[in-house]
C-alpha cells in the first residue's frame, strides 16, 4: 500500500544531488585505484 511521503524540497533534492556527486566522485576514484588509469576514464 503506498503512503503519501509529501512533496520534497528544492534544498533536498540539491542535497541528494550533491551527495550523489561526491559518491559517484569516490566511486570513480576506487576503480582508478584498484583498475588504474585515471578517476576521469571511469
């Protein structure tokens, strides 16, 4: 059954954006690590 979670805010959807970022940056930075190459190739 869903439930009504309300409407989400300009600031939140920025803050999930942001960290979405920062974790896709991290990301990149593992596989260039471990793969080599450069954050940017991933």
């Amino acid at each position: 059954m869903p439930r009504d979670q309300g409407s989400v805010t300009d600031q939140e959807l920025e803050a999930l954006r942001d960290g979405m970022a920062k974790q896709g940056e991290a990301l990149r930075e593992a596989l260039a690590e471990d793969l080599g190459g450069d954050p940017d190739d991933y």
